[in-house]
C-alpha cells in the first residue's frame, strides 16, 4: 500500500448516509486525502475495493448485506495493500476484537476529533497499528481471557531479541522507541519486526498484539521489559 501522506485514496463504509456526507466532507482533499467512494454496506465497500484499490476502508461494523467483520476479512485476504480502519460508536463494541481477528488495522471511536481520524488513516496506510485507549483496555482484558480459558499459544521458535521486540510491540513502542529502549538500530528493529510477522504469520503489528498476549509474553498491567 502506498503511504505518500500526501496522496491517500479513501473509501468510507457506513450504513448511515449522514454519516458518510460527513466524514466526506471532512475528509475530502483534507491534506492531500482523497475520498474516492463510499458504501452503505459490506458487500458495496468490497466492491469498491476490488475497483478503485483505495489506500485506506473506514469501515463501520454493523452494516446490512456484509457486516463490517466480514467484509474487513475478505478484504484483507484479497486486498491486503489496502487497509482497514474500524470505526466503532462504543468503546465496548463486542465485535471489536471479531474485527482484529479479520485484519484490521487500526480502531477509533466515531467521536474522536478530526485531527485523530487524519493521522489514524495515515498511522494504518503506512502498516503500523492504531487502538483507541478506550478499546485497547478492553482488548487486553480479551486477550487475557482467551489465555485462560483456551492455554497459551505456542509460539515458533524466536531468537532472545526477537522476543524483546515481541514484548516491546504489545506494549505499543514505535520502532524509534525500540530502538532507544533496546540499544540498537531503528534499521534493525524493523528487520526485527519484518521477520517476526513471517514467522507468526501475523498481517501487522496489531496482530503481532494478538500473538503475544496469547502466548502469555505480556499480561495486563505489566511493565515493559
């Protein structure tokens, strides 16, 4: 996917059209943004997609036809150069963690402030993860309760450092912050983080989350080692 900040095609999926009028207009040559369609359900947003290639979905959840979970799922198997930005009405959305599973990358609340929203649709073109606070209290304690109830996850083997940069991830160091804490090039975290999303087979850094919460790595209210 490309991420020219100054050139980023956006499609915007929500059932309701005041919505859509609106987050168009706030969007729409906004700092080189670009509004290239917009979908009044799942199965529109992929259509969409499969025509135009956009940079970024802003994808609601519940939607008639295709829902946001399913349509996010199908367009990051089919389309993974584009990605998806949720945006939820409740930081306590059900669907929400749903929704990570399937590749998204990145998750706000509809009353965020428009400054957030245009740096989130640049955060996620890019590949880098972005979670609302509020959902990211909620997805840990999901993480931790998955862990209890279904035993850890094994993980492939990873070398000390890679499991530094794992641990690091989940607590939502940027690769500059990995850099300074571990001593060592921000070249080289990169590398790091390139690697581990092969061997985990993860799509981004969110799903690098995911992982290492699983796989008990990182537990709630732990400090970053």
């Amino acid at each position: 996917m490309s991420g020219d900040a100054t050139e980023l095609s956006i499609v915007i999926a929500d059932d309701q059209l005041l919505l859509r009028a609106g987050f168009r207009k706030l969007l729409d040559g906004a700092d080189g943004l670009t509004v290239v369609g917009d979908a009044a359900d799942g199965q529109e947003a992929l259509d969409l997609v499969a025509r135009l290639r956009p940079n970024v979905v802003l994808m609601d959840i519940r939607m008639p036809v295709l829902d946001g979970i399913e349509a996010t799922r199908r367009i990051s198997r089919s389309h993974p150069e584009t990605a998806v930005l949720v945006l939820t009405t409740y930081d306590l959305d059900e669907y929400v963690f749903a929704a990570l599973d399937a590749g998204a990358g990145g998750f706000l609340l509809k009353d965020c402030p428009p400054d957030e929203l245009t740096s989130a649709i640049r955060v996620v073109a890019r590949g880098d993860a972005l979670i609302a606070p509020s959902i990211t209290r909620r997805l840990i304690a999901e993480f931790a309760g998955r862990a209890s109830r279904t035993g850890l996850r094994e993980l492939p083997p990873i070398s000390e450092r890679e499991r530094e940069v794992l641990i690091g991830v989940a607590h939502g160091l940027s690769n500059s912050e990995l850099a300074s804490h571990l001593f060592i090039g921000e070249a080289t975290v990169k590398s790091h983080v390139s690697s581990l999303l092969a061997k985990l087979g993860c799509r981004d850094r969110v799903q690098l989350v995911v992982a290492a919460y699983e796989a008990g790595l990182v537990t709630p209210g732990a400090a970053s080692s």
